[in-house]
C-alpha cells in the first residue's frame, strides 16, 4: 500500500521568540499526529514568516509546496489552522479548487477542516457559516464561490 504524501505548511509572523515558540509547539504536535498513522509519510515542511493576509501567490515557501503540488508529488497539505494558512477566503478557495483537480487534500487541523469533504459551489453562505475566521468575507460579492461540506 502506499502511502499519503504529507507536506506541512504553515505562516506565522514572530512578534516575539515566546510567540514563535508556541506556534512551533502546535506544529511539533500535529507533526506527531500525522506520525501516528503508519500510513502517512510527510515528505516536507515549509514554513512562510509573513501574515496570514499576504497572499499565497507571494509566498515563497507556499510556492514550493505548489510545485509538489503541480508536480503530483503531494497527498495532502496540512496546516495547524485555517487562520495561519490563508486570512483570505478567495485565495483559500482558489488553492483548493487546484488541490482538488490535483487530487490534493488541504487538512486544517484545529478546526477539523478536510478539503475532501468539501464541493465549490455557488453560495458563499455555508462558508460564512463555518467561521474560520477569514478577513475579508463581507467583502465578496455574491455568486462567487463557495464550499459545501459532502
């Protein structure tokens, strides 16, 4: 059987070596999350010290995990949270729409968040409800895109 490719990615902006400390502390514990499961090999880490309000697009580390992405060689992104991967629902939802032609999955874990379990769809209702905390929802116009959970 093979196993699911596993990339950790992750921003953070270090406010102070207290701060960055903990956050690695959440990484290091999802790390030995994704270690208990035999059938998981993570095959990378990348890391962007920006905010999560940069945008994927200008993130360098982001851009490697895209290459393993565009290249086939990634199962599965995961993140500590949505709120250290993207502050921007718009760039979320054009990340997942190219993991899913990929056949990528993006995994959230605080908030259980699983791209596999997702449909774009038209109504950006269901994700506004899920709070996950993006900045600029009020700011999308209607139809755009949304996700439903399957």
């Amino acid at each position: 059987m093979d196993k699911c490719r596993v990339v950790i990615y992750d921003c953070y902006v270090p406010l102070n070596e207290q701060t960055k400390a903990k956050h690695f502390e959440k990484i290091e514990s999802m790390e030995k999350e994704i270690q208990n499961y035999p059938e998981y090999e993570i095959i990378g880490k990348f890391f962007d010290e920006c905010s999560a309000t940069t945008p994927l697009n200008e993130r360098p580390e982001f851009q490697k995990v895209m290459e393993k992405v565009n290249t086939l060689a990634v199962d599965m992104i995961a993140t500590v949270s949505m709120k250290y991967f993207s502050r921007s629902v718009e760039d979320v939802m054009s990340a997942i729409r190219t993991f899913q032609e990929k056949g990528v999955n993006l995994n959230c874990n605080a908030e259980h968040f699983d791209s596999f379990h997702i449909e774009i769809v038209e109504n950006l209702e269901f994700i506004k409800q899920l709070d996950l905390g993006f900045d600029d929802m009020d700011d999308i116009e209607e139809p755009d895109a949304g996700m439903v959970m399957q």
